[in-house]
C-alpha cells in the first residue's frame, strides 16, 4: 500500500503552511482560508459603504426634489392668494356705496338717535371734567354733541344725582304738549 504524501504550500498573503488541496487561488494567488474570509469581509464592507452612500446620495437627490416642489406650490398658493385678494378689493372697490353726504335727522322727532347722542354726550363730559354737567345744555358748549341735538333736549328730563349717576327720561307727549302750552301761555303775558 502506498501512503500519499500530504503536499503543503505556504500562503502567498500571510506566509502560513497550509495543504495544497486547501489552498484557494485568488487574482493568481495561493491563499489560506483566513485570509479568503478577511478580504471577503473587507469586500462585504467597501460594498456596503458604496451602497450606503447611493442610498444617502438618491435620497438627498428626492428631498432637493421634494423642496423644489413645495417651494413651486408654495410660491402658486401665494399668487393664487394675492389673486384673489386683490380680486376682493377691485370688487369692493367696484361696489363700494356712495358716502352719506349729509343726514338730516329731526332730533326733536327721532327721539332713539337724540337719546343715545345724549347718553354718549353725557360719557364723554364726564370723561373730560370728571363729574356730569348740571344740565344738558353744557353738552353743547363743551361739544360733547351735536348742535342739532339741542333740538331734542325739552323732550327729556334730565336729573343729576351725584358726580356719577343721573336720571334721563324721556317726557310723555303729553307732558311736552302741556309744557309747550304753559311755555306759549307765559309768552302771552
């Protein structure tokens, strides 16, 4: 019987003794198994960098992409935005009524309008003196209200109580008839 004799090479990377059969050939070298697996793990870790970096490349290609996008729609929303706005304001501008010129309200028969023109009066004088007039005829020189509303002033009475409270009521149409009367019969004499 013959004994094969075992044949052993050394590693062309690593100079290690290993048996021909067990040698790889790698680019025209005889290498160990250790030395196949490190450049295999090497290679596995250059081909997962290269991969990591595509992957970080094509996504910051998609996000540029993404905020070209939105910044196009943001821009459209803005102008479609100012469109309409100024749409709104050419119509109001179009429509627009015509101002009142001038008012003509007989206080002395409006009597809703004269008494919230005296109530605000009233606010007013006190805002500025810090006490209610005695009458509401100071309304007037102090400009608290309109002339026009002195018209009306007969037609309500009016009672201060203290530098913040008063009484305003307006006079019964009869009242006022008979105040007018005794007023026409004083007149007379």
């Amino acid at each position: 019987m013959k004994i094969e004799q075992k044949k052993y090479v050394n590693c062309q990377r690593c100079g290690a003794s290993i048996l021909e059969q067990c040698a790889v050939e790698d680019d025209g070298l005889l290498l160990c198994g250790d030395c196949i697996a490190k450049g295999t793990s090497k290679q596995y870790v250059e081909a997962e960098r290269k991969a990591s970096e595509k992957r970080q490349q094509a996504y910051a290609e998609e996000h540029k992409k993404l905020a070209k996008r939105q910044k196009k729609r943001a821009i459209i929303c803005l102008l479609l935005a100012l469109t309409a706005f100024s749409g709104a304001q050419w119509f109001m501008a179009q429509n627009k009524p015509e101002p009142v010129k001038n008012a003509d309200i007989d206080f002395s028969k409006d009597l809703y309008s004269a008494q919230a023109l005296i109530v605000v009066g009233l606010d007013k004088y006190a805002s500025i003196t810090g006490k209610l007039p005695a009458n509401l005829h100071e309304l007037i020189i102090r400009k608290c209200v309109p002339y026009p509303v002195s018209k009306a002033f007969p037609l309500f009475k009016y009672r201060r109580i203290d530098n913040n409270t008063y009484e305003l009521e307006k006079i019964n149409a009869a009242q006022t008839q008979s105040n007018s009367e005794d007023n026409d019969a004083a007149k007379e004499k």
